[in-house]
C-alpha cells in the first residue's frame, strides 16, 4: 500500500504543476511552450516508466493493476505532448522557410 500511495502523490502532483504552469503562461507564448516542452515531457516519459516498474513490486494485484493503470496513462499522456510538441515545432519552422521562386 505505501508504493501505491507514492504512485498516486507523484500522479496527483504532476496533474497539479501541470495546470498550474500552463494557467500563468500568457496565451502569445503556448506555442513556443508546446515547442520547448518536448525535453520536459520527454522526461515525463521516464518518470512515468520507473513508476510502472515500481508498480511491478507492489503485493496485492488489485492495487498493482491500478497503479499499473496509472502509470500506463502517463505515458500515453507524456507521449501525446511529446508528439504534439513535435508537431507544432514542425509546423512553426515551416513559417519561417524561404519560399521558392
């Protein structure tokens, strides 16, 4: 039960920062956000694998399934940003090409 509860504080913690960060940056700079956040989702990724694996050593199997749950749908989350972040810098570069004649 103590692994499952530090599962679940680093998931309700990462929710938190997650909206209060993106609340106070001004609506002009999510863009370049997105961009940079790559290195930081990236990061996100790894924490959110070493959380699986943490829940492997969990005893009860209903409380692993649900922190294997957990910790499965961070790293969906963490991916979408990471691939989104891509995205959106691909399509920013594109802006700034020269164009041919």
């Amino acid at each position: 039960m103590h692994l499952f509860l530090q599962i679940i504080t680093i998931f309700i913690l990462a929710i938190y920062l997650g909206v209060e960060l993106i609340n106070k940056v001004p609506s002009l700079l999510h863009t370049p956000l997105m961009s940079g956040s790559n290195a930081i989702s990236g990061i996100t990724v790894v924490g959110a694998i070493l959380s699986m694996g943490l829940a492997e050593r969990i005893p009860d199997p209903t409380t692993k399934l649900i922190a294997l749950i957990f910790s499965g749908f961070a790293i969906s989350f963490a991916m979408i940003n990471v691939v989104g972040g891509f995205l959106v810098t691909h399509r920013m570069l594109e802006k700034f090409k020269a164009r041919k004649k």
